[in-house]
RNA sequence: GCGGGUAUGGCGGAAUUGGCAGACGCGCAAGAUUUAGGAUCUUGUGUUAAUUCGUGCAGGUUCGACCCCUGUUACCCGCACCA
C-alpha cells in the first residue's frame, strides 16, 4: 500500500514542533548527549544532498539516544557572513543583510521539510550582532593575551576577488573560492598566533576518539619537526647568518648556503655583493612567478651566487658560497639553508647544476649517481665519524653547537600563524583603533558589538582595500585611550571567525551576559560526537580547537577540548560517478527527490547507498528500491496477528541487537539491510505480532520517522514513537537451537551438518560421518587431520 | 615526490576481523495481475559442461586467506622544493 507521504510528513514535522520534543533541556538529570553537525553556509542555490548526509548521521543517533533516554541536544545554525553573499549582493544590488536573512528562511524550510529532529529554539546566525558580538569579545581577548599581531608580509592575494587569504584558503595557490592564481604580495596583515598553540594542539590529539585519517590530517598539517638552529659566520663582519636544519649532524658535509629570494641580509649587505644587479634581476623574477609556479617546476632549480661575501661553516671554519634560489622559501624556518649537496636530493640538483662539491657524510649510497637520505656510517665528520645510529650523532652535534655557542636544538612547524583580515564589507568588523597618539588600541569591551555600517556599496576598492574604508561615519572615530581623533581598522574577519566557537553558543544562544553561562557549559560541553566533510578537518577543526583551548587558558570554558569525538562523512557523487557541480549538470537537488517520493525514502536512500564514510554516486533506481521498502512497512499493520510463528522472535532479537550497535557505528547501510532483511522474513511469514510491529517501527524510526509515527499512532498507541523507549534484546534468544556447519575436505565446502548449538569435536565428526554424500566422499581415504571450529566449520584433512 | 586509502557479480555494496564469498538493494529474466503500459506480487539471477573456476595482478604463510606477509598495477584523497 502506498501512503501519503506529503500529507503525512507535514502534519508530524508540526506535531514535534508544536509539542516541542527535540529541544533540549538544560536542567536534566538525564544523561546528556551532544551531537553536532557542521552548520550550513546559506547559500541562494538551496541546500545539497550532501548537506542531508551530512546531518543524517548524528540526527539517527542523536534519536536513538534520545529513545534511550538521553537528554539530547541537536542544533543547527547558519555560517552566514562570507564571499558568496557578498559577490551575489554587489551582482543583485540587494544587501547581504536582506540575501542572508532570505537564504536562511530558505535553508530552515528545506531542513524542516526533511524532518530532522533539531532544536529550532537554539539556532544561531553568526551575523546577528548578538553572535558576532561575542566572536569580537574573543578577538579582543586574544589581542589582551598577546595572540593577535600586525606585520607587513608577503600574503597571498586572490586579484580576482581583491582580497588576502590564509595559506589554509590558497591551497595549491589556487583561490579557495574563485579558483584564479594566487600572487604574492606585501601588505599589512593581523596574524592570530595560532602557532603558540601548536605543541597544545598536536598533544590532545592523543586523548581525542577522531577517526585515525582525521588524526593524521592535523598532524601532518601542524607538521612539526624537531631539529637545530645553527649559525654560519659572515666572511669579514661581526654578524651570522642563522639556519634551520633536521640533520644537524651533516654540518661536515655543507658545501654552500641558499637564502630565500626575500631573505632581509641581501639588503642588508648591499654594499658588499659585488654582482647585485644580477641579484636584484633574479629576485625581480622570483616575486613575478606565483606560489604556483614556484612549487610547481619542481625539477630546474634556479639561483645566483652573492658575490662578494661567504659563509663560515661555525664547525670546519671553512668559507662557502652563499646562492639565493627560489627554491627556499621565507616562510619556513629561517629563510636560509645550509645546503648538503651528498644527503638532500634538492641540494644535490642544486650543486650539479651550479658545479658545487658534494661531500659524503653519511655512507650508504653513491653520491656519484644520487643524494643518498637513508641513514648510514658517518664519514668526513670529524668527531662524528663512526656514529652509525642519527639520533646519537645529531645529539652529539646539538651538544657541540650549544657549547661552542653557535646553535641549539629547536623546533619548527609547517603550519603558519593565521592572516586573520580581509578587505571585504560582509565580516565580523575588527575592534581596533588606529590612533596617532596612542597608536594601534582595541576597542573597550562595552562598545561591543561593534556594528557593520548599513551602506549600499559593497565592492572592494580598486587598490584592494575594505569598502568600509569609504565610508567616512564609520572609519572617524575617537581615539578610547586618550580621546583624540583616530581612524577605525575597516578590514573584517574571516570566514572562519564566526565558525571557530558557534557549538559553545548552542549551549546558550541568548546570553546577554557571556558568551555562554559557565553552568550550562559544564553540564553540555564536551561535544560527544561531531560529524562533518573531509574538508574541513585542517581547516575548521584546527582553527575551533584553537579558540576553544585558548577559551580554556583564560578559564572562559571548562574543557580543554571541544569534541570529544569527530567523524566524516563521505561524498555523494552524481549519476554518473563524478563529484556533483553546476557545470556538470550532475546535481540531484533533495527537494526533487522530497516532492516524488517523501523525506524518509531520501533519508533511508541517502544511508542506505553504502558505506557512510565513502564516496558513493547516486542511482535514482535504488531510491525507488528505498520507497518500495517503505511502502511494504506501510502495509504491516494489516499482518499484525496472534498466530504469529514462533520462529521470527530470534530473529526480532537479532536484528535488534543488529541495529543497535550499527548505528553506533555509523553502519546505516547494513542497519537497514537488516530491517529489509526482516521485513522479508516477516513477508515470508505471512504474519506479526502487535508487539514485533511495535519494536520494528521502533527501529526504524530514527531512519523514517514520519511513516512510524503515523503507523504509531494507526496502531493505536498514544504519545510519539520518536519518544518511546528504544528495543532491548535479549542476548539468549538471539542464538539458535542448532546450527549448520559447513563441511570442507582439504578446505573445500563439501556439503553441509545440523547440531545443536555449542557441539563439540567429536559430535562434529560424527555427524559428518553419520552424513551419506560426506561419508562417500572420505571412503577409502586416509584421515590426516581433522579441524573443528564449534558451530563454524569442520574441516577434514585426508590423502 | 611524501603520507593515507581503495580495488569483491551487469551496478551500489555485505562478509561476526583467519572459518560456507556475494547479505541487502538496484538491474535483468520468467510467471501472475492488467485491454495495454506503469505499479504491484511470486520465482530465479557470480561463473561453468562440471563435484569447474572465482574477491585488480604475481607469489608466499596456513588445515583454511577478500582478510596476514612480499612484490606489482590502477584509481581516489591529503600535503607538496618544509631544509
């Protein structure tokens, strides 16, 4: 039988609205549970399948635990200030304010549609002056504690969209949001020194439940590395030229030095590299290529030699030429090397090209055909010849170094502290003051918020430049320290702002007081599960456990950590197995699939497709499969009979237990596998009980709840299915009576035997003897082992 | 280049982690119902002449391997001249 999907869902999706039984309590003395996903962007296209997917996975988790008794809570919000808006208002002409505050209704009715069990009471915009507010009070603290500096650096400017981005945002120095080439260029930036908390972050890690991929991920990109500093002399001046390197006890073996393009003692020595023209020609060149194709044209290394200066290797005293080349970067470690050519294949490129000595430090390889990385005998290094183990001949250096005053041990990590503004109108505005007198002063906490002007110009300036600096009621402002005439920073906070502490506001979205009562955190915080893309696990995920410990330092939140347990979801792929995009015209819009079908046969599909952490494409055909699982669920009430057979009561108890530990870990695919599976048993049947149709709606209604709460209630009962107590098992009465065995001979499958659960050896191999085929199959062979495995497997060796 | 992952029927995917490969769904075929189509229901469906062969490919360990080991290929995802 079919039911009426559309009716049906709209009349329960209103009934747990109007009864209010997804919204959380505060003051509970049930367990808490705390499930979050990862707050939409609202954009004017509408929401994607991959948003649904992306929520599906705590939202039947977070009802089973609701089922369970638990006091759940289960928000939802909107990331809304950023680019998009921004773009698509200086297109339109209408404010972002007004998009926005569209594209929110929009995404909320949609999630409404689908019927997720959020609590619409705590939803949190993160452009309403009393959400963003707070992201500035957290910028200021920041600031207090010496976390936010200002520094003129080479950035990385998208000229497309006009505007700075993080190294996070210009991955593979492409625009994170309009795809153009990234170039260099120098301007001022407010960093966040997220760097500080590196060491923080990376040890945590350890006492987080994060998926091992996701774990990886934040190392990797914290990327530390444990090493020495070590510095080189300068031919014929009191100075020293200060490098990193992991291999300090290859120092024997340094033939020249490398400086990166923008390395600040070519400046400084000006006056003594004779060939500056070709120095200044090369690095002309360099601040020309983008990031891009700096990184890219890996193989052909580039250079100059300073002419005119050396360096002294502080362990040989022997003077090297010192190259600058592209190749080193300023951004990592000191912006120089000590080069060695016979141990580091880029070195070795290097001195080739430009007819370098290369000298063996470390035995192992043939440095006449290759640098050789693998470890080895030392050779050629003085009283470090003979270490054959690294770790005890870079200690013995590191101790030498620190002696002789010319080094010391030290770290170093990929990630970089955070460009922490953009010129652009759509953002948190930055509480900062640039006064003449007083110079760079934060704006009082009580003058929090500091509102975002209402303006109708959006565009950014030609030079690059915030359009609020246009707009002079805004930028003239007086000076909070000494009162004198001072301007207003006009750059905004980054996208990533608002998203980096938006769970702590769920727990209480309307405090006008703090960020959130300290009560209130204690009883919700940690996060107990979290869910969301790939993609935003060294991003996002970073930058939130960042602020969150950081809130901890200043005892703003009671743990150290935000989330206790993170997982990701995988891609839904389109048709035709490629990732779904406009261009394509691959994309399944849900709002299709909600109108013909109804939101549970899209919620059962979208977890049924497949494994919920793997790419999976769509197929409209097995949506239908979906629907006909359904509608056939539709139909039990009508089989519902006292005569029910005995035999579906093991299985009942099974797919109970089934169910119950698949969702736990996110094995939606084959929980329903197994309720189809059930389903088809209960068809064979012919008939149920009203109490196994009662635990089967029980089951699936975390999945598809609108059909078990109407089939709840067609049944008679009183209350909402959502509400009721989730099934037990009973762990007796999942097991059978007997068992079937396969038989193998010389691990082949045979045939097959029937015993009583728990048999042992010797009825195992009476019973394959008492077996006719078995039994004419062992004739006349030799018996040469014979293998059982209780209620398994038998399995009889013979020659 | 480095790091991680994946590879199973025509398709999406299962497999209690070393014990009957292919659960469940799609698709397909036959039948029922229908004026017909659609929808629905029933049965069948890895492959083979076979008691055969079969989890990307080549080896190995084991009574027994999709699972462990060695080598290899393809694809996907991160990072990428990180000193």
């Amino acid at each position: 039988m079919k039911y009426d999907f559309s009716a049906v869902e709209g009349k329960w999706q209103k009934r747990w609205e109007d009864a209010g039984i997804f919204n959380a309590a505060d003051n509970s003395d049930k367990p808490k549970f705390y499930g979050l996903v990862e707050f939409p962007y609202p954009s004017g296209v509408g929401m994607h399948v991959g948003h649904i997917k992306a929520y599906s996975g705590i939202e039947v988790i977070g009802r089973k635990r609701r089922m369970e008794g638990y006091n759940v809570l289960f928000p939802i919000g909107f990331d809304a200030f950023g680019l998009p808006t921004e773009t698509s208002a200086i297109k339109t002409g209408i404010h972002p304010r007004e998009l926005t505050d569209r594209n929110i209704n929009k995404f909320s009715s949609q999630l409404r549609r689908v019927g997720f069990a959020f609590d619409w009471n705590r939803v949190v915009d993160t452009t309403e002056e009393d959400y963003y507010k707070w992201t500035q009070y957290i910028f200021l603290k920041m600031f207090e504690k010496g976390l936010v500096f200002r520094n003129t650096a080479l950035v990385n400017y998208c000229p497309t969209c006009k505007v700075v981005l993080s190294n996070e945002d210009s991955q593979g120095g492409k625009c994170d949001i309009c795809k153009s080439d990234i170039v260099q260029k120098s301007k001022d930036v407010w960093y966040l020194r997220i760097t500080e908390y590196a060491d923080k972050l990376l040890e945590e890690l350890d006492n987080l439940d994060y998926l091992p991929n996701i774990k990886l991920q934040q190392v990797n990109w914290i990327g530390k590395s444990r090493g020495a500093f070590v510095n080189f002399g300068i031919s014929g001046v009191e100075d020293s030229l200060r490098v990193y390197t992991t291999r300090p006890d290859t120092l024997f073996g340094v033939t020249f030095m490398v400086v990166a393009p923008e390395h600040p003692m070519i400046d400084k020595y000006a006056d003594k590299i004779t060939n500056m023209d070709a120095v200044l020609a090369y690095r002309e060149e360099c601040s020309k290529k983008t990031e891009f194709e700096r990184t890219q044209l890996v193989k052909d290394k580039t250079g100059v030699c300073l002419e005119g200066i050396k360096g002294v290797n502080p362990v040989t005293g022997k003077e090297i030429p010192i190259y600058i080349a592209d190749y080193v970067m300023m951004g990592y470690g000191t912006g120089a090397i000590m080069a060695v050519p016979a141990h580091d294949e880029r070195d070795y490129d290097f001195a080739k090209k430009f007819g370098i000595d290369i000298i063996e430090v470390i035995k192992g390889g043939d440095i006449s055909k290759e640098a050789y990385a693998g470890d080895g005998e030392m050779v050629n290094s003085g009283f470090l010849d003979g270490f054959t183990n690294k770790k005890d001949s870079i200690a013995k250096m590191i101790e030498y170094l620190t002696e002789k005053g010319v080094g010391e041990g030290g770290v170093q990590y990929k990630m970089k502290d955070w460009a922490f503004n953009r010129q652009r109108y759509w953002g948190e505005p930055i509480p900062i003051v640039h006064c003449p007198e007083c110079g760079i002063v934060p704006v009082p906490y009580e003058e929090l918020p500091l509102r975002l002007p209402a303006v109708n110009e959006f565009a950014p300036g030609e030079g690059g430049e915030s359009p609020l600096a246009k707009i002079d009621s805004f930028v003239n402002c007086k000076c909070p320290r000494c009162g004198g005439d001072a301007k207003r920073e006009t750059d905004t906070m980054p996208q990533w702002a608002g998203s980096s502490w938006y769970f702590l506001r769920y727990i209480d979205p309307h405090n006008s007081k703090s960020l959130a009562d300290m009560d209130k955190l204690k009883y919700w915080l940690p996060v107990d599960w979290y869910n969301g893309g790939m993609e935003h696990v060294t991003r996002h995920l970073i930058y939130s456990r960042f602020w969150h410990r950081f809130l901890y330092d200043i005892g703003e939140v009671p743990t150290k950590e935000p989330y206790a347990k993170r997982t990701a979801q995988g891609l839904i792929l389109g048709p035709d197995g490629e990732k779904m995009s406009k261009s394509r015209g691959n994309v399944v819009d849900p709002n299709d699939v909600v109108d013909v079908y109804g939101a549970d046969v899209l919620r059962v599909y979208i977890l049924f497709m497949g494994d919920y952490g793997s790419a999976a494409p769509w197929s409209d055909n097995s949506v239908k499969g979906c629907k006909r699982f359904l509608d056939r669920v539709a139909d039990l009430p009508s089989m519902v009979s006292k005569d029910a057979p005995a035999k579906l009561e093991s299985s009942f108890h099974k797919t109970i237990k089934k169910v119950t530990s698949d969702i736990e870990e996110m094995k939606f695919n084959t929980a329903i596998a197994a309720m189809m599976g059930l389903l088809n048993e209960i068809g064979e049947a012919g008939a149920l009980t009203a109490e196994q149709l009662e635990t089967f709606l029980l089951l699936l209604c975390p999945f598809a709840p609108h059909l078990c709460e109407e089939l709840w209630e067609q049944t008679g009962h009183s209350g909402f299915c959502s509400m009721a107590k989730w099934p037990e098992y009973d762990e007796a009465k999942t097991v059978d009576a007997t068992v079937e065995l396969a038989v193998q001979i010389n691990g082949k499958v045979k045939g097959k035997i029937t015993l009583p659960i728990n048999s042992d050896k010797d009825a195992a191999i009476a019973a394959v003897k008492a077996d006719e085929k078995l039994a004419a199959l062992l004739e006349g062979k030799t018996i040469v082992k014979e293998i059982v495995v209780p209620n398994k497997i038998v399995n009889i060796v013979v020659r």
